[in-house]
C-alpha cells in the first residue's frame, strides 16, 4: 500500500505545481497509480534504499535517481536505475507484500494487526510524546 | 520466473490474499496521463523535500498507529537519522530501527547536497505511514495534506524544487 500511496500523493503534489520522483521497489504497484517520475530498484520491501549501515550504495542510488529524474521528459516514466540486491536472486521466490520480504520470511498473513492506538518504537518514546500532548 | 524481472507485487498479494480466503485488494489504477511540472532549473541548483512512507517519527511526537493512519510527522533534516524511529505494519522494522537511511535517507541527502549533487535539502521532511488500505483516505486526506504541508513552506519562504518520496 505503501507504494500506492506515494504514488497518489506525488499525482496530487505534481498536479499542485510541484515537480515529484518517486523510488519504488514494487514496479506493478507503481505502474499501475502511474505517478510522474519513478526510479526502481530491485530490493526487498523494507530496504527503499538499500542494506543497514551500506552509505556508499545508498548515496550511489540516490545519485542514479537525481539523475535519472533530470533526464525525463515524459509522465509515467518509470527508470530502471539498474540496483540490485546481489547477483543471487533467490529471495524473489519468497517476496510478498508484508512481512514476508523474501529475506525474512514469515507464514499466513504476514502482516501486523492494524491497531489504532499509536506503535512506539520505545516505551520511552511514548512518555515523551504524551508530556508534550499534555 | 524471471529472476531479473521485477517481483509482481499485485499478482503475489491476489494470491496471497485468495490463500487467505480475502477478497482480492482493488488496486488503484490510474492509467490516465500524470500531472506534469517541469524542474526549473538543475538538481545542483535546486532544493528537495524528502517526503517518506514508512512511518518515521521523533521522540517527542506521537507515534503513527497501524490503521489507516493518515496523518503526517515534520522531521527536521539537521538531525541525524539515528534520532529517527520508524513504526509501521507491513513491513520488517529491524533493519531499518538499524539505520533509517534505508527508508528516511536523511544522511545521505546531506551527503549528496554537500558533494554538490543536490542544491539544498528543505529543513523539515514530512513523514506519514503509507499502509493506508482506503484509497480514497489516501487521495482525499493524506494527499491533500501533503500537498498544503509543501506549498504552506513554499509561501513562508522555504525554497522546495523538488519532492523525493520514499516508499517502503
């Protein structure tokens, strides 16, 4: 959804006078919301930008986006910006939409419940943010 | 399959979904022209906005809940990605709890404007949590919201050229 949803918000964020690129690892998802300027890597869901801790790569991708997002003259283009994960593409087999990335992998609906109560990444962080909403 | 070929998303969640007994999910399709508008001057020269999806917060503020949340957290970009915390329902947290770069690349936008590859680097983000499954609450309240957060900066002064979103 996640894909989705970035696309529908650079649709309207374009359509407002403000030029958009979006990164994509899930390249059906994002030909079918269609959004302006799209650049895919070929990575496992959670890892837009590449590996924990991989600054080179990372930086190198994001380069190969700004420029690929220079040279595009035609709406909807989406640009293979030639990223991989490795030369072993095992962990396509496994890959779902979820939790289930194709490097973790999990059963079922992979998913987490969808609560509506905020999910803090620390029990302190909710202290924090509850002394600043009073 | 074709291992060079990008994994179908769409076609695993139908299957995925069937398995489960779920209706299949109605993508949204949107196989119109975008909306264009041209950058106006080179990426050196210009000013990017990071806008991220994967549900990147800071201490201090309340974290994104797993249901549709449509709301939107501002990040100051001169602090470091490891003050970022990231919650989100859909996808594996761990590797990104260990650098958020991979989803909020904060860091290396900093990076790329000080080797000169980007002009500027807009001093809020805007993160919201993209698993939002009503397509209509994403284009009739996130994107909307979005869309004012940019153009509110734009008119209080902000220099924003462009906008990077970052999916997960």
């Amino acid at each position: 959804m996640c894909h989705q949803t970035v696309g529908l918000v650079a649709r309207a964020l374009e359509a407002a006078g403000v030029p958009t690129l979006c990164l994509t690892a899930a390249h059906s998802i994002t030909a079918s919301v269609n959004p302006p300027r799209a650049a895919f890597v070929d990575l496992p869901l959670g890892y837009t930008v590449g590996r924990p801790g991989e600054r080179d790569f990372q930086r190198d991708l994001l380069r190969r986006a700004f420029s690929a997002a220079e040279s595009m003259t035609e709406p909807g283009t989406i640009a293979d910006l030639g990223v991989r994960w490795s030369d072993d593409q095992a962990w396509k087999a496994g890959a779902t939409s979820g939790l289930a990335n194709g490097i973790r992998s999990a059963e079922g609906d992979s998913r987490s419940p969808r609560v509506a109560e905020p999910q803090y990444q620390f029990e302190s962080d909710r202290a924090a943010a509850e002394a600043n909403t009073g | 399959m074709d291992d060079d070929a990008p994994v179908d998303y769409i076609a695993r969640t139908t299957e995925q979904y069937a398995s489960l007994g779920y209706e299949p999910y109605a993508w949204a399709r949107r196989p119109e022209t975008p909306p264009w508008t041209p950058l106006e001057r080179p990426l050196a020269e210009s000013t990017v906005v990071l806008i991220a999806s994967g549900g990147a917060y800071r201490e201090g503020q309340v974290a994104f809940h797993w249901k549709d949340d449509t709301g939107i957290r501002r990040i100051p970009t001169d602090q470091p990605a490891c003050d970022v915390r990231v919650t989100h329902f859909a996808y594996d947290l761990e590797p990104a709890r260990a650098d958020p770069n991979i989803v909020f690349p904060v860091d290396r936008l900093n990076e790329l404007v000080d080797e000169g590859v980007l002009g500027g680097l807009a001093p809020e983000a805007l993160a919201c949590m993209g698993g939002i499954y009503s397509v209509r609450r994403a284009e009739e309240v996130l994107a909307p919201a979005m869309v004012e957060a940019v153009t509110s900066a734009r008119a209080s002064g902000t220099d924003i050229d462009m906008a990077l979103l970052v999916p997960v």
